[in-house]
C-alpha cells in the first residue's frame, strides 16, 4: 500500500512505535518547558500523559506530530525522525474542529489521504461513520448534532488517514460526563479494530485509569525548572477495566498525590494558604 509520507515508508494502518530520546523544548532559552523527555511508546499501545496545566503536555504531543520541533534530542516514529508534519500521526483536539458547511460525511472524508480512489475512499468513510455510530448522520451539518457526535466525526476524520499514531490532546475534555465514558468506550473500540498506537493527554487520572496501559506523569521536580517525566506507571488488569476495583482506587490516589492533590481532593499549597472567609461572606 503506498504512504503518503513524506518521511518513511511505513503504510498506513499499521500501528508503530514511538521515540522520545533526551527530549527539550524551550521557547524561551531562559525557562527551558520540557528537558530530558526518554520515553519509548510500543506499536499498538495506549500511553496517557497526565500532568498540571502548563507543564507542557500539549508541547510534546505537538512535537511528536511534527507540529513543533524539539530544542533538544529528537522523536522517531517506528524508527525514523519526526522532520514537519507527519503523515504517518494524526492528532485529535478538545473541540473538534469540524468545517460547519460540510456535512459529517464530507468532513470524515477530508482524512482520505489524496490519491485514494474514489469508491475506497467512501466505503472507508462509511465504514468509519458506522465504527464511530455516526451512520445516520452522515449527511447532517456540524451545528445539527450534538458536542459528543461532533468528537466522534472528529475521531473518525483522524482515522480516515489510517495513522500508525493517533494523538489525541484532551479529547474529551469538554464534554459531559456521561458522554465522556461512552467517548472513553468509543475510543477502546476503536483501538481494537483499527491498528494503532495511541498518546493521549488527558486531565483525568480516572480516563488514564481505563484506557492506558501505561500512564507516565509528567511535571516539574523540586527544583521548579523544566518539566520532564516525573514516574511512570503500568495499569494491571484487561481492558474494560473495573471501575470500582480496589487496586485501581489505590493507583489512583498515588497518581493524583503526584498530581499535587491529596486524598480529600485539595490542591497542594493552596488550602494552607487560602483564608475562607467567616459566614456571612
Ligand atoms: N508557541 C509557544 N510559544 C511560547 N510559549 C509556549 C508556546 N506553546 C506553549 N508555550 C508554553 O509552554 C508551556 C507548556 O504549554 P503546554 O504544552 O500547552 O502545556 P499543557 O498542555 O501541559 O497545559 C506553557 O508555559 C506555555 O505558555
Ligand atoms: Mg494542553
């Protein structure tokens, strides 16, 4: 099958590993955002980034897409260097970033790597509306359906590539919580059926609980200068993994200590600091 890369020779819809080795990023040379990023994602595994805001999850998942480009060591994608962007990744945001006068069939369709033929493209792009329950859809605009079947067009858009590596930035950061699980199934349903390695950065230590086989916590050590990967962790059990289960209750607390947030839910350094006032306010 031909890539469309313009890096490797890697085809399409084969899931492939990922390489951070000695990795930094510093916009600013004086306060360097990520440094020593050594972090090796195996083909077909779902790796979670969780970290605080601003320590530079989306900086690493930009550059791994070639979005961005390293000040320091360097990312290969199933061995090969990440150069400007990159055929071989495709990347999922927040919002879903759908044109509004294409119907969702024609904006799953604008994944279609050029050159595909015309009778594969659509039967991959029904096939990919039915994976994602989008089938009745098809032909409704972006403003006619909902915030959640807006992120699984967006889902199924970024597969239409049939990407080795799927990067996906807070996915389902703004949508509800009942919907946010459904997503979370869709995205384990995906994973099965279509190969590919997914890096997904996420706020929530419960959705890194379920999805990844691995999370790595990402922040700053004591010294407050650039972030890098503070500890990684591999989930135990099989997907779908029991929600309620002891040990991921103990795994969660341990994160979310790393995370700064103690068992009760309160920030670290913050409820120390902050006088509530005497009622009435
Ligand atoms: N293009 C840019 N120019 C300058 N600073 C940037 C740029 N992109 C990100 N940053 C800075 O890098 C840091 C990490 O940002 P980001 O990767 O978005 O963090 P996160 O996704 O973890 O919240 C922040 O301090 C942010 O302001
Ligand atoms: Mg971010």
């Amino acid at each position: 099958m031909p890539s469309d890369s313009a890096t490797s020779t890697t085809p399409a819809g084969v899931a492939v590993s990922v390489d951070f080795a000695g990795l930094g990023r510093a916009f600013d040379p004086a306060k360097p955002v990520l440094a020593d990023v050594d972090l090796r994602v195996e083909p077909g595994e779902i790796v979670a980034i969780i970290g605080a805001s601003g320590c530079g999850k989306s900086t690493l998942l930009r550059i791994a897409g070639g979005l961005d480009t390293p000040t320091a060591g360097s990312v290969s994608i199933d061995g090969t260097p990440v150069a400007t962007f990159d055929a071989r990744t495709a990347v999922g945001f927040q919002e879903p970033r759908l044109l509004p006068w294409r119907s969702i069939a024609d904006n799953v369709a604008l994944g279609v790597p050029r050159g595909t033929p015309k009778a594969s493209a659509r039967a991959g792009v029904a096939r990919l509306l039915d994976l994602v329950g989008l089938a009745d859809a098809a032909e409704q605009r972006p403003r006619e359906v909902s915030g959640g079947m807006a992120q699984r067009a967006s889902l199924a858009r970024a597969l239409a590539r049939r990407p080795g590596v799927l990067l996906l930035d807070e996915p389902f950061g703004a949508l509800d919580a009942l919907t946010r699980l459904k997503m979370q199934d869709l995205l384990l349903d995906i994973h099965a059926a279509e190969p590919t390695t997914v890096l997904l950065v996420t706020h929530d230590v419960d959705e890194a609980l379920q999805l990844a086989d691995r999370i790595v916590l990402l922040g700053r050590g004591d010294d407050g200068g650039a972030a890098s990967i503070l500890e990684i962790v591999t989930v135990p059990g099989r997907r779908p993994r029991d929600r309620g289960s002891a040990e991921l209750a103990e795994l969660r607390a341990s994160l979310l200590a790393g995370l700064g947030i103690d068992r009760h839910g309160h920030a670290r350094g913050i409820a120390s600091t902050t006088t509530i006032p005497a009622f009435p306010y």
